[in-house]
C-alpha cells in the first residue's frame, strides 16, 4: 500500500544535540511538507518542497534544516540552534492542491 | 496568504447528541477547504473536503460540511455522535492558483464525547 513513512515514532534529544527525522513516501507526490504541532495551536509549517533539490521555508523554519535529494525522502534536522524543539512532528505529501497524505508522526523530546 | 479561525477550543457533547465545529477563513483567492480528525499520537486523517460544486460535503463516519463563501465559513456537523468520535479536530485551508499548495491548519477543536 502506499503512503508515508515517519520514523522513528519516539525521539529524544540532548541540549545541543542535531538530530535527523525520517520522511519517506511511496506515493510518487512531487510535493512534501513538515509541521510542527504543539498543543492549542495547531500545525504550522516549517519547510516544503515542490521538486527534487528545491524548497522553501515555512513559517517557523529557523532552527531547522532539510533536503530533498530524492522524490521519495524529506528528512528534517533539528539543530542545535532550536531553543524548544520537543513537539510533534508531522510529514505529509500531496500531489496538486486538493490531496494531501499525512505521516503518523515522530514526538521528539528534549532531555 | 490564507488563514483559518477554528472557534471553539473544546466541545464537549453527550453520545446521541449532535455535534457542530466551527470555522472561519479568510483568503483573496479562491480556497480548497479540509477538516482533519488526529487521534491521540497519530497523524492526520481526512474527514472531508471542499474542492468545487455542491456546498454541502458528505464525508467520513457521518461528518458533512457546509461551504458558505458568503460568511467565509465551513462548519463541520454531525448528528449523533459516538464514543469514538471522541479526538481533536482541524480546519485547513489551502489557495487555488497559488503555486505551492501550502496547507493553513486552524488551531484545533478538541471533541470529547461522554455517556
């Protein structure tokens, strides 16, 4: 079956620590995107991407870093320079404007 | 850019009972309209959405949805509601024309359905 694949589903991070979160989708979608959720204020984006080796920052991307180096991977970093990285973490891919597919997600926590 | 005003944080409601979720948008452009059901932990899963034609959408588990360009509206109902209905649920808007498609995420309605 198609669809998209976060990993992993648990993370945790040490102050100062980059870490690398998993995105892969098999649904041949030119588009990826990442959210960010934090409770009472839904998902915001923080970087998509229209095309291999092309994207664009969301509305929270610093702190964060990614690639596209394949239509099929979006991983997303989180850096060190991320004062509040613990969240949950949302992939999605869509192909046009009306069909978008969401990961189950990866809830990363600082330690 | 596109923006999305879900009205009501929380809504607690008995089983049997119906159940209306508000939202609001603004956009100068045309939209595509979405409601999303997340279950504790999970991703998000598609309820309905509103591309063009008929103003009322039927979508999963019994939920429609009502386009109402006017007062720039798309209220998500549903009337009678099950113990499993019970998660938190999200309005999102996304610009017709525009050339990426973003996704715009209101704040979230958290659903809790009782005995």
């Amino acid at each position: 079956d198609g669809g998209i694949t976060q990993s992993p589903k648990y993370l945790f991070r040490k102050e100062g620590q980059n870490v690398t979160l998993s995105c892969e989708q098999n649904l041949n979608h030119d588009a990826m995107y990442w959210y960010r959720q934090d409770p009472g204020q839904g998902l915001r984006l923080i970087y998509y991407s229209q095309i291999v080796n092309d994207f664009q920052k969301g509305d929270i991307a610093e702190g964060y870093s990614v690639s596209r180096e394949k239509k099929e991977s979006f991983p997303l970093t989180v850096t060190s320079a991320q004062k509040n990285p613990t969240a949950f973490y949302l992939c999605a891919s869509s192909v046009g404007g009306d069909g978008y597919t969401f990961g189950s997600g990866t809830r990363l926590t600082v330690v | 850019a596109q923006s999305v005003t879900q009205l009501d944080s929380q809504v607690p409601v008995f089983e049997e009972a119906p159940v209306e979720l508000r939202c609001n948008y603004s956009s100068s452009v045309s939209v595509y309209l979405f409601w999303y059901v997340q279950y504790p932990n999970q991703g998000l899963q598609l309820l309905l959405k509103y591309l063009s034609g008929s103003t009322l959408v039927k979508g999963i588990n019994g939920f429609e949805a009502e386009f109402n360009k006017s007062q720039t509206s798309f209220h998500l109902r549903k009337p009678s509601v099950h113990i499993s209905d019970t998660a938190e649920y999200f309005c999102a808007v996304s610009g017709i024309g525009s050339n990426d498609y973003k996704l715009s995420f209101g704040a979230g309605t958290t659903v809790t359905v009782r005995a």
